[in-house]
C-alpha cells in the first residue's frame, strides 16, 4: 500500500489511525447498558418471536431499495423468491436466510466448532446485508482467536519504525498532552490496538479475525463479526484501500463514513438480535477492571464509532435511504467537523507554518517530508478530555461532559466547535537527534502550532481551553515575557508560547524560554499577559477522576468493554 499523506508530524497517530479506524468496530466505556450486553450467564440471545422482516431480490452493485428499518420496508420488498441466489437475493448467503436457525443457537456458550463455523458466518452476512440492502460478492474467511494470540501475531506493526518517525509520534502526542515524556508513543498506540480489539478485517486478505477474551476455548461475538462483515462489503463494492487522508482530521474523517456505516449496521444488529434473532454473545467476564489504555489515544480513535452513525443517519435523510450513504463513498468526510456538525458545509482553512527557525533548529522531516499534521476538532476535543479516566489532574472536558449514553460520546464542545483549520509542524535540533529514546528526543525538540477559527469569540473559546489545560499541568506565567508559560517538572515540561491574531492562535513549544524565539523568531517577547481565561463559570465540580472511573466502571460492568481496530493492515 501506498500512503499518500504529508508525512505527518503525529505520524505514529496517522499510522495508528489508518490501523485502527477503519475496518473495525469499536464500542468504548458507556454510561448504559446496549441491548445486546445480554444476562451475565447467557451467551446467546435468543427470542420465541418470529422475524418480521421479509427478504429483498434482485438488487445491483449498488443499494436502491429501502434499508430493513424503514417504515415503508415490509410493503415494498417482494416475498422469498423460489430460487435465491447468493449474488441476487439480500437475506441470503450460501443456502442460509437470516433468519434460519442454527444448531449453535441451543449452545450455553458461544464456542463456536469449526464445522459449525461457515454456518454461523453466512447467517450473519445474510443478516448484514438484511440491514444493509446491498448483497456480498464474494466469501469472507473468518478465525477466531484468543487475545494472547492476537497479539503475538500483530505486534510487528508497532516495532518496524524508524527513530524519526517515532520521534515525530512523541513530539506530535506529546502536543496533544497525551503521551508524556516517560512513554514511548508507540507503546502508547498498542495499548489501545493490542489490549482493546474485538476483531478486524484484512483487505489484502478478505480475512476476518474476531478476537476471544476466553483464551482456552475462544468464544464468537457475533455482533462483532456483523460489524467486520460491513467492512468486508465495503471492500468488496467500494475498495477500502483507496481511502487514504492527508492528515490525522482528514482519516478520521473518513473513517466518520466507513465506521459510521458499520456502527450504524452494528446497532440494528444488535437491537434485532434481542427482539427476534438468536445470536452469539460471549459471556461478560464481570471484572469491571478498567482496560490499561491511553485515554487520550482511545477518545480520538472512538470519534467516527460515536458520530459516525448520526451523519450515516444524516446522510440517509437527505437522499434514498441507504442509497445516499452508497454515493457518500465517492465524495467522503475531510474534516471530523463535517462528521461532528454534519451539513454544516465547513471548508477548511488553508493553515501555513513557514520554517522561522534559527540555524540550530529545523522542521523535522521523514522520508524526505516535513513532518506535519492537522489534528482536528475531534483530535482537538480528545486532548482536552485525555484525563477524563484514571487520572490524578483535572480534565478540561470532564468524563461528565463527554459520555452521553451507552454508545455515544459529545465531541461538540465550545472549546473546539468553532475550528476552522490547523496545522502542527514539529521541529529538532541536534540534541533531539542523539537521543537514545524518542521520549527523550521529543524533551528536546519543539513544535509549532498554528490554529485557525470561525470568529473571535470561537479563537477566545480555545484560548479558555488551552489556558486551562496549561493550569491543569501545573505551568506558571513567566514573568516579563508576554503570553509566555514553564511546565517546571513532570512528563510535560517546558515553555510555551501562545500568540492570538484575530481569528489566529499559534502554540509554540520549546525546551526553554530562550529557545523559543529559535523555534518560531518573534516568539516569548518581552511585554505584559495579553491572553486570560474569561469564563471560568463552566468548569464542572462533583465529578473528578475518582468519579469518572466510577462511572466508567459500572458501565463496563454492564455492557463489556470490547473495541476493535485494523484499518489497512498493509504496508
């Protein structure tokens, strides 16, 4: 595969982002139960009603029928025709309806046989394309394979990168306050990638991999696959390696779109399975132990499984159904505002950083490009809440503010939702360079970050949420120098600069106060604080870290915590 993308100053994050957004679904910490979770001793849902939903024939390449939900399904599809095919009939796979019983269904488990397997996995793509109203063209594998197992046969992915990149990865994580300077990021993106997937789907291998918590007799999710058997269809009738942002914001973006569509499908199947489909549910461990992952990292992975399936929903208004979600495939998302705000019709803003640098300083480069990104308003709202959960400092955004219900979280916040464009270019020097580990490296490089905004009072929000996100970190006004702050001690320290234009405000961050103006030339001048919070009325009490990770428990307790990941595993 070929990554066309500006080499990217949180490149690890970019990487990480095209593993793990895409051809997965991912379902976080809750604040309800789903209706799938199931009764803690039932592994498989089932239900004395019949199926209510009818079969579709005969449709194309594309769908142009009416989605299984609709109020006007059952009078427009045609009865079961005489003689399915797998290629013509929705609802029908291999000799298998959607709603056929299986011999798994009367099982206490959901360990699943291998001779039992290919059943169970043409009766899901049935059900997949029941919702969906666009048929497979081709059979999908699957395994089923424990969490130790995964992990041992995925780890690669985070060894085989190059000191520049990693050290791009730390500069650009540690920008968002997420990766500190006693982790190396890499680490930090295989926790979320290795300690939280429930199953991927490989587009270079048409392979799906569902992933067992049991490591003795691996049970089968059978949601999860629902949701990787989407990813296999969107590859198979839109081509999923050819979805490839720029930036961070653009392929998470696009993501909003391809995960939207599988959450969306996701949901119904498991809204189904507990109204009238017997299904696959492993049994809930009931450990309630939080999983040991970057926050930070995990709430801007999860953006496009939280809001994607509202702007699918959106997308579904504004044309036939399901149809118009078809076309969204040959003109996707750009910016996680457009799936954040959908029909807000935002272009972004073309943001520059040119180099200002002195002689001992320079743009960071990989692979012959300057290593830049644009972390965007989800990027942008996933930092401020990064100590929502377990956590001994505040949050600008409160685990309160950010969890809404069982699937969805607000990534729409008056910090952030006035974004307009940014970019973030990381700079080194020769120090950087020398360091033995990229989480030293990043202490001795800086970068600039450039952010543009709809309007003053948008520019002056974010200003409210940095400025505290400073506090929170324990950084102190420098005295004589305008606008300029020290992180003393801890994994972030260092000297900050900040510089308000108008609707413009650019971060600069370096080793040391005097290293500053080296970094961006004009920086740390000389002069009285002209930037200050000016709403300190909506900070959140009642709810700190301690009662974030409550919550947070007692929702896993009752739905499970599962996510999963794998965009494009192919390099």
């Amino acid at each position: 595969m070929t990554w066309m993308r500006t080499r990217s100053s949180t490149a690890l994050l970019a990487v990480a982002l095209a593993t793990l957004l895409i051809t997965s679904g991912l379902a976080g910490p809750a604040l309800a139960a789903g209706p799938a979770a199931g009764p803690p001793d039932a592994t498989v849902q089932s239900t004395t009603a019949g199926s209510s939903l009818d079969s579709t024939t005969a449709v194309g390449s594309t769908a142009t029928g009416t989605t299984a939900s609709s109020p006007t399904s059952a009078a427009v599809q045609d009865a079961r025709p005489d003689t399915p095919s797998t290629e013509d009939t929705v609802g029908y796979v291999e000799g298998y309806w959607y709603d056929d019983p299986l011999p798994v269904d009367n099982q206490s488990d959901a360990v699943v046989d291998e001779d039992d397997l290919d059943p169970v996995v043409y009766r899901a793509m049935a059900r997949v394309e029941r919702i969906r109203n666009l048929t497979f063209s081709e059979e999908v594998t699957v395994d089923v394979i424990s969490r130790s197992e995964y992990r041992e046969t995925n780890g690669d992915r985070f060894t085989n990168i190059s000191s520049a990149n990693r050290l791009e990865a730390n500069v650009g994580y540690e920008a968002l306050f997420m990766v500190d300077r006693e982790t190396d990021a890499a680490n930090a993106t295989q926790t979320v990638y290795g300690g939280s997937v429930g199953g991927s789907y490989h587009p270079e291998t048409d392979q799906i991999v569902i992933v067992s918590e049991n490591p003795d007799t691996p049970e089968l999710d059978e949601v999860t696959l629902g949701h990787e058997l989407v990813h296999a269809l969107q590859d198979q009738r839109y081509n999923l390696s050819r979805f490839h942002g720029t930036t961070q914001d653009e392929e998470t973006a696009m993501s909003g779109l391809i995960e939207g569509d599988a959450s969306r499908v996701e949901r119904e199947y498991k809204a189904t399975c507990g109204r009238e489909w017997d299904c696959l549910v492993p049994r809930n461990d009931g450990s309630g132990q939080l999983p040991d992952i970057n926050w930070g990292i995990y709430f801007s992975v999860y953006q496009p499984y939280s809001d994607g399936p509202d702007y699918v929903n959106y997308l579904r208004t504004q044309g036939n159904d399901w149809e118009a979600v078809n076309a969204a495939y040959d003109d996707p998302p750009r910016t996680t505002s457009a799936v954040i705000h959908p029909g807000s019709g935002r272009e972004p803003a073309n943001v520059s950083v040119p180099d200002r640098s002195s002689e001992d300083w320079r743009q960071l480069r990989t692979d012959g490009e300057v290593a830049t990104d644009t972390i965007g308003e989800a990027g942008m709202v996933a930092m401020f809440a990064a100590d929502a959960v377990e956590s001994d400092r505040d949050a600008v955004i409160e685990a309160a503010d950010l969890f809404e219900s069982a699937e969805n979280y607000n990534y729409n916040h008056s910090y952030t939702n006035g974004w307009a464009g940014d970019k973030l270019v990381a700079y080194t020097n020769d120090e950087a360079d020398s360091a033995s580990k990229p989480a030293a490296a990043a202490g001795h490089a800086g970068y600039v970050w450039r952010t543009q905004w709809e309007s003053g009072t948008d520019t002056q929000q974010f200003v409210n949420g940095y400025l505290r996100l400073l506090e929170n970190h324990g950084a102190d006004a420098v005295d004589g120098r305008q606008d300029t702050y020290v992180i003393e001690d801890g994994g972030y320290s260092g000297a900050y600069y900040l510089n308000r234009t108008g609707e413009t405000l650019t971060i600069v961050r370096a080793p040391a106060v005097d290293d500053l103006s080296n970094v961006e030339a004009g920086a740390a001048p000389e002069g009285e604080d002209t930037l200050e919070i000016t709403d300190r009325s909506d900070t959140v009490s009642g709810f700190g870290p301690g009662a974030a990770v409550g919550a947070i428990a007692t929702a896993l307790l009752g739905t499970g915590y599962r996510a999963v990941a794998d965009r494009h595993d192919q390099d």
